[in-house]
C-alpha cells in the first residue's frame, strides 16, 4: 500500500483481516508531520500547517444525501452503500458515530430560493411538470453548478419570499431507474426529509438565530471524526514511515496506490489537489447537536459538531495548491458561522486549516485495476471520509478474488487515458 490516510489504511485493514500480507508505506506518518505517531487525533497548534494528507482535515460528514447533490447517479449509488457500510465499519474501530443526522437550513429569501434551485438539481429529481414552481435541470445537470462552501455565489434571479428548500412539486424518479435501488430507496428517503420551518427548527437546535427561514433535516447525513478513524487505523494497521519515490522499488506481488495527491506523480493519473480551508472552534459542549448545512446571505458554510464541544466550521474550494490560511477565508467562513449560529462568536478558535482534496476530472475516484501489479485508490474529492468502507471491501474483494465487484466499472481508473 503506498499511502496511510483513511483510503489506504481502510484497504489495508479490510485485506489483513482477508489473510493478505500487507505493508503500508506513509510519506507523512512519522518525521514529516507536525503531531507525532500516536497523536494523530489531537488538534494542531494554531498557525502551524500539517502534510498529513486530507483526511486530517476533513469535516468528516457522511453527507451521501445532501453532496448527491453534485455527483453522477454512479457516484450516488456509491456514496450510499458506503453510508449504509459506516455504522458497521465504526463499530468495529469502536470509533463513535453521532446520528443526530445534518440540519440543511437557509437564512434569507435569497437562500431559500438557492437551497431549492439546488435540490432540484439532485439526480433523484426529475424536472418539475408545473411551469411556476420549477426550472429543468439545464446542461450543467450532474456538473457542481452553484458556489462552493466559502465561496459567495453570483447574483440570485430573485427572492421567493415564503419557499422552503426542498424538492419542487412533480416527484422523483422511481427507485430502479438510478441502476440500483438501494441508491434510489435512499435518494427518495433524502427527497423526502422532513421540511421544518423556524419554530421547529430552533426547537431542534436551539442556537440557530431566529432569522433563520426554513430547513429541513437529513437524519441519516451523519458524521465521523476523521483524526480518531485515521488513529484507530494506525492501532491495526502497521505503518512504515517512508516516502515511496518509484512503485518499481517496492518488493511486492501486488501494489495499491492511495496516495491522495500524490498519485498523480506515481502513477501518472490526472488527481489535482483541491484546496480547502477550514477552522476549527471550541465551544460549551451541546452548542449544537446537528451537523449543520447553511445557506447565509448568498455564502455556503458547515458546522460540524463534535461531542467534546469542538466545532468545525468548513470550508473552501478552490482550484489551488498553496497552504495558506487566508483572512478572506477566515472571514468568509466565520461570517456565514455566526450568522446561522450567533453563539459560535464566544467560541475560541483554536486550529485554521488547509488541506488538498484529491480530485479528478469528473470528480469521481479512480477505482480498480491499473495493470497487472497496481491497484488505484485515489481521487476521492469532497468525499473520501464517506467512501472509505466501501472503497476498502470493494479493492480488498478485487485483490484477493481478482473479480471487479460491477460497483466498481464506472470508476476504472484508466478512463482519462
Ligand atoms: C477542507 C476539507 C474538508 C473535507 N471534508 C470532508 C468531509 O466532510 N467528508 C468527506 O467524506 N471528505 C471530506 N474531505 C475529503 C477527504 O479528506 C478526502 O477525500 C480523503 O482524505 C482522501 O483520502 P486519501 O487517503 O485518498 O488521501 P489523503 O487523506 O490525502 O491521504 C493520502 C496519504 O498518502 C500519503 N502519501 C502521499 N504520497 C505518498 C508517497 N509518495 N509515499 C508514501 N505516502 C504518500 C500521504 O502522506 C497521506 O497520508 C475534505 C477534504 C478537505 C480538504
């Protein structure tokens, strides 16, 4: 295995218990990180930098419903099984899974119009039939079409006073049609969230300003603390702390590359690092219960709530490699943060962040066989925390049985070339 983030040290897990020899080789692991072996789980000094990959970033949401909103049908149908996979998968590393579910909330008029214009883009929604109450879905369908998180959006057609985020009227398509139909129980389970207005959902989440319009909850839209998988991990996987320059050194029958962005200069595959900048708070526990999704004032931001009463307040997108925090960033981010929850301004600040999420052309991982000796596992973009269990049964089945499961085709990591 050449990588030791959350993709490669799941594999690596999953084909130990399979009876495969297997060494997993780090870059980072030891030496190069700022937190020593052992300490992964704990927060960084602020204003210091970590090369660990992604996942010591990441937010950790399990948002298989509300990111569907981005992806291709496959990418969905994978996205699911993967969060039907977590609750076993946490059990077993005896790593906690909150399940109070996410909280999609919109602030203003304008966001409540957004909210719907992006739910209607979901791929479990078919074109509304009324004329007033919808657009079709337009060329862009299935491509990410509206700001990311962090960023703020172009100008709004107008505000729609009195809308609630949610699918517009004219149904979904029937479960069968998205080629699997635990994706398409799941996306009509997602269409079919429960819609709270402001008294509601300030009773479901007391700190939520009461300027907060409409919202609905997703409760199986959970999430996971990365840092604590990545320990549990490291507490059963054994990790060499060493760089792997060229596969051709590795003395192995068969190698898995998970390097994040590194695989781009190992095996030659189109991953370009996606920059994300993302705080980390510290609050009264309780604060929040949710995961919060918001739309505040034209700008996308989360709040992911953890039990020790850390919140992570995410993030960014931009096409870019630097490792810089920047103060629009911050600003943008916390501005959204306090608008949605005016309470977060007691809390402290205690980590700013930077992380390259591996991303491909289409946005969708490289999954499967490369040649002969080497497997990919990369390019997991805004959702390797998710894909994480079923991407390792999926190449640990595929390396011991030699059979690609038929989840696996539309994500063959030679479909650029
Ligand atoms: C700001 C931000 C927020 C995110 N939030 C979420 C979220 O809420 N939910 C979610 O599902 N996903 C989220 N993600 C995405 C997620 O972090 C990534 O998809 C995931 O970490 C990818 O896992 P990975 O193991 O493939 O890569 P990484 O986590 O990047 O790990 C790659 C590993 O490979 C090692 N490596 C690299 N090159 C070499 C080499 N040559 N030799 C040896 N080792 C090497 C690195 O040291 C690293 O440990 C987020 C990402 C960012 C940046």
């Amino acid at each position: 295995m050449v990588g030791g983030g959350i993709i490669g040290l799941s594999i690596g897990w999953r084909l130990a218990a399979r009876g495969v020899e297997v060494q997993v080789f780090d870059a980072w692991a030891a030496g190069g990180s700022v937190l020593p072996m052992g300490k992964q789980s704990e927060a960084l000094p602020m204003g210091k930098q970590s090369k660990a990959g992604a996942w010591f970033v990441a937010a950790g949401m399990l948002a298989a419903g509300n990111e569907s909103t981005w992806e291709s049908a496959a990418l969905g149908e994978l996205m699911v099984e993967s969060a039907r996979r977590w609750p076993g998968f946490a059990a077993e590393l005896g790593v906690e899974l909150p399940d109070a579910g996410t909280l999609v909330v919109a602030l203003t008029a304008d966001d409540v119009a957004e909210a719907e214009r992006e739910w209607a883009r979901r791929p479990g929604h078919r074109p509304s039939p009324d004329p007033h109450s919808g657009q079709r879905p337009g060329p862009h369908s299935g491509q990410r079409p509206g700001p990311h998180p962090g960023q703020r959006p172009g100008p709004h057609p107008g505000p729609h006073p009195g809308q609630r985020p949610g699918p517009p009227p004219g149904g979904m398509v029937a479960a069968g049609e998205l080629g699997g139909a635990a994706a398409g129980q799941r996306l009509l389970e997602v269409s079919r969230a429960k819609h709270l207005g402001p008294s509601a959902l300030r009773e479901a989440e007391p700190a939520l300003s009461p300027r907060v319009r409409a919202g609905c909850h997703l409760p199986e839209d959970r999430q996971v603390d990365p840092r604590k998988v990545v320990a549990a991990l490291r507490e059963r996987v054994l990790v060499v702390p060493e760089k792997v320059d060229d596969l051709a050194d590795l003395d192995a029958d068969q190698v898995v590359v998970a390097a994040g962005v590194g695989t781009a200069r190992l095996a030659g595959l189109p991953v370009r690092p996606v920059k994300g900048e993302l705080l980390r708070l510290r609050g009264e526990p309780g604060l929040l219960r949710h995961v919060i999704s918001g739309y505040a004032d034209g700008r996308r931001v989360y709040l992911v709530p953890r039990a020790d009463g850390e919140i992570v307040v995410g993030a960014t997108q931009d096409e870019r490699t630097d490792d810089v925090v920047t103060a629009g960033a911050v600003l943008e981010l916390l501005r959204a943060a306090t608008d949605l929850v005016p309470a977060l301004a007691d809390c402290a600040i205690t980590e700013t962040l930077v992380g390259h999420r591996p991303s491909t052309p289409d946005n969708a991982p490289l999954l499967g066989r490369l040649d002969g000796r080497t497997v990919i596992a990369s390019g997991h973009h805004r959702n390797g925390v998710l894909l994480a269990p079923v991407t390792a049964d999926l190449i640990a089945d595929l390396i011991v049985t030699g059979e690609p499961d038929p989840l696996l085709a539309p994500f063959a990591p030679g479909r650029f070339t």
